[in-house]
C-alpha cells in the first residue's frame, strides 16, 4: 500500500485590505519601463519585410525566399539583375523588397492631425511607495506619435507565369478589403496596394532563360515613436494619519496631501 504524501500545510494568514496593497506595491518590479517601445523607420522596414514573409507564399512546398534591400545593395542587384544564393547559383522564384521613396507625411485618418509643438500627454499612472510610508503616483507622458507613409516596391522573380498568378491570387485575397495589416511592436498599422502592378518580364539573362518579373507598389501607412520624447514626473504624494481621541468614542481623522504636479 502506498504512503500518502506529506502535505506542506502554509498558516500564515495571507494579507488583505491596504496591507495586500503595500504587499503588491513593494514587490513592483522596479525593472519595468511601462513606456510604449520606440518605433523607428527601421522597425517599419523590418515589419514589412515580415508581412510578405507571413503571407507563406511556397511553390512547390518550399517557401519563396524574401529579401530586403536597401538602397546601396538595390544598385547593385538592378545592375547585375540576380540574386545568388551560397553556391553562386541564381535563385528563383525571389521576392525582393526595397524602400522605394523617402518616409512621407502620414496620410492615415486615425493619426493624420498632429498636434503642434510635441506636447505631452499623460500615458500612465503608477502607484509608489516609499520606506517612509509615503504613497504617491508617477505620471508617465508621451507626445502624439508622429504619423508616416512608408513606400515599398515588391518584385517578384520567376521562370514559370504560373507563380506569378499564384502569388498576385495571395495579394488579391489578402488585400480583399482594400488593406491589410502588420503588427509592428506590439501595435497594428495598415498596409495598402498602391496601384496596379506592372509587369517587366523583358529580361533575359541567366544563360539565355527567360524569366518573369513583376513589381507591386504597396504603402505601410505606421507611425514612429522616439523613446527620447518620453517623460516621467512625479503626481501627488498623500500621508495618512490616523489620531485617537479619547472621548465618548473613538475618533480616526486625517490625510493630508503634500506637493505633487
């Protein structure tokens, strides 16, 4: 017959009222920025780069490889007009990417109207507390994220029409009710098909193959957030007191609020 576990009985009366607060206060993790991340043109280029990554796009059971390039590497590939892999070899089918034209004012509807001069807002409001006793709050304030339209050029490479189908299918269904969207730290932000695709499939090279080529204009209309802008100040800071008065009955008076913004 087997023995019955021992069980660790804990008969210490957990906390409750003002004491679980001050408990939970105490244990805080101090590490904790609270802020929103910083968002930069970077991290929007990435997250288109991730978009057309997500949207799977496989011929014959093998993912298309997706490249970002920027502006000095794009030089170079519109010259030579191919993408090699380790070996040398030429790569097809490839979805590149390239910024296409500099960040533009944000034409999105929710973030378009900025206020002027940065002014910031009140993002957050932590509770503190001191070893004096002391209870107060932290304002935490961020200005108005600054919108931005972000342009892209998608090329896509292949010897065979029959990607070229299968891949604008992808776009045409994903892209169904007008836009789509990426989530970019934590924050999703619309992308949208600017135009209709053209086609460049003139090219031949690769050893007197002829490939097909075609080119998608699509705008992540983002914002950005400079974690530099953020500010911390300090909020009210109140002391409780309580006073016994001996008298017909017990009397508890008293809180009084000092500084703070």
């Amino acid at each position: 017959m087997s023995v019955p576990k021992k069980r660790q009985l804990n008969i210490t009366p957990s906390k409750v009222g003002q004491s679980r607060i001050d408990e939970l206060l105490t244990d805080t993790d101090k590490k904790t920025s609270y802020f929103p991340p910083g968002i930069s043109i970077k991290d929007l280029e990435t997250g288109m780069r991730d978009f057309i990554r997500e949207l799977n796009f496989t011929i014959g059971g093998e993912k298309v490889p997706v490249v970002f390039l920027p502006g000095e590497r794009w030089s170079e590939f519109s010259r030579n007009w191919q993408y090699l892999d380790q070996d040398k070899n030429v790569v097809m089918p490839v979805i590149i990417i390239r910024r296409s034209a500099p960040p533009s004012p944000g034409t999105s509807v929710i973030t378009k109207y900025n206020i002027p001069g940065r002014k910031t807002f009140t993002y957050m409001r932590i509770p503190t507390l001191d070893g004096g006793g002391y209870r107060g709050v932290d304002i935490y304030k961020i200005p108005q994220p600054t919108s931005v339209d972000c342009r892209f050029e998608l090329r896509l490479f292949s010897h065979y029409i029959q990607d070229m189908n299968k891949f604008g299918e992808l776009l045409l269904i994903d892209f169904s009710s007008r836009q789509s969207y990426q989530k970019i730290k934590g924050f999703y932000m619309p992308i949208i098909i600017d135009g209709n695709p053209s086609d460049e499939s003139t090219i031949e090279n690769f050893d007197g193959d002829r490939f097909y080529s075609q080119v998608y204009s699509l705008i992540l209309m983002g914002y950005i957030q400079d974690e530099q802008e953020f500010e911390i100040s300090k909020g009210v800071k109140k002391v409780i007191f309580f006073t016994e008065v001996d008298n017909d009955f017990i009397t508890i008076s008293g809180s009084t609020v000092s500084g703070g913004t």
